[in-house]
C-alpha cells in the first residue's frame, strides 16, 4: 500500500505543478536605462539650486543632447554625444562620450573647472554606475606643474562613484524607473600665480538618474568647500524622441 500511496502523492504533486502559473522575472539590463539609438534626442532645462540646496526658479539655461558617432576610445566603444546648450541667448557645444561596456555606465572627455577662468577635461574613463559594485574610485587626474593659462598647477582631483537602487519618479504623467550613480571629484591642488600659491581645496558631487527606456532623466551638481555649500545647479529632462 505504501508504495502504490507514494505513487499516487507524487501524480497530484506533479499535475498540481503542471497547472501552476509561473510569473517570469523581468532580467535586470542596466543597458535599457540609456538606450542609445540613432536619432534620439534630449531636451533639459537648467535651474539654480543655492547655498541652502534650494532650487531657484525660473530655469537659466536649456540644453539638447543627441547621439553623433560611435568610436573606441580608451579601450572601449564610445558613443559621441553632442550637447548644445543655450545659456542667456548665448549658444554653445560641447562633446561627451558615453560607454556601456561590461557592467558600467561611464562618461568621457568632461570638462572640470578649476577656476573661473580655468579648467581641464579628462580625457579617460569615469565610471558613474556599476551593476555589481556599490562604492568604487576611478583614476584621478595628476597635476604636475602644469601650466594652464598664467598659472602653474600641482597636485590633483581624485575621482569615485557610488550608485544607489532601482527607485521610481513620475515623468510625462507615468511612473518611470529609474536607477541612481553619483561621481565625486576632490579637488587638493596648489595654484602658483607669481610668487602667490593659492591652494584649491573643495569637492563636488554629481548625481545622474537614468530613466528605463528613456535614458538621462535628471542630473545635479553641488559643490562644497570646508563642508560649507556653494550651490549648483540641477538639470530636469523637458521632452525626448527616440
């Protein structure tokens, strides 16, 4: 009888299985969160946020960013973005690489200010989302008396990144996930004017939200010195094609 029992549990355990309704996991690809086709295009408008982290109204700038080329750069396949940015009547363009090699999302040739009539682009690889990683460093940029404009520069802007999980944010009246990378840039230089040495010492941040099948949803910049904060700006996504 025994046996003949056991038979019979494992036909209802194995019918009862067959007729169960498995609801299939949706694979997570970090890739869907920047789709980077032919012909898309990005429309931003800028506002200011200040010392108390308040965002200033109304927005001081716009900016369109559409895909050019892909190339390799530094080892891996670049995507050329344009951005063409509208600043009090005044227009500009500025170009930037994106990469979605391996696991990362990183961003390429930025320009970083060292002062106000100073700056310097980095020309490597800033990781700003790592699939597997939660905190991480990219290669900082080293001065050695380098020579920009009337000044000497020693010293150097350490670079890292952090990402934080999936959330969600309501965009064009639906609910849009989205995922979260920060990159953080410590400024430790000294500045030789003359016979002045005027040592840089602040760090910014940089916070990127990327919205799933849509792309870059929303950027900030914030910048502090001696934890004192020395406001920057954020950057909201008005309209996209793709």
């Amino acid at each position: 009888m025994r046996p003949l029992f056991l038979l019979f549990l494992f036909a209802i355990l194995l019918n009862s299985c067959d007729n169960k309704t498995i609801t299939p996991v949706e694979e997570f690809d970090f890739r869907n969160y920047l789709p980077l086709d032919s012909g898309d295009t990005w429309d931003y408008l800028f506002y200011g946020i200040d010392t108390n982290n308040k965002v200033l109204q109304p927005e001081f700038a716009s900016s369109t960013i559409y895909l050019m080329d892909t190339i390799i750069h530094m080892g891996r396949k670049a995507y050329i973005m344009n951005s063409e940015d509208i600043v009090q009547g005044n227009i500009s363009n500025n170009e930037f690489y994106y990469s979605l090699d391996s696991n990362k999302i990183a961003i390429s040739n930025l320009y970083f200010d060292l002062t106000d009539s100073a700056r310097f682009r980095y020309t490597k690889w800033l990781d700003i989302y790592n699939l597997y990683v939660g905190d991480w460093k990219d290669e900082a940029f080293i001065f050695r008396d380098t020579t920009i404009g009337n000044s000497v520069y020693n010293g150097y802007v350490a670079f890292s990144g952090s990402k934080r999980n999936q959330s969600e944010a309501e965009f064009d009246g639906k609910k849009v996930k989205f995922i979260t990378g920060f990159l953080y840039a410590n400024y430790n230089i000294d500045r030789y004017l003359g016979k002045d040495t005027i040592r840089i010492r602040h760090n910014e941040v940089y916070e990127y939200r990327f919205g799933k099948d849509i792309g870059l949803i929303y950027s900030r910049y914030l910048d502090n010195k001696d934890s004192t904060k020395l406001g920057g700006y954020e950057k909201v996504l008005k309209d996209y094609e793709n």
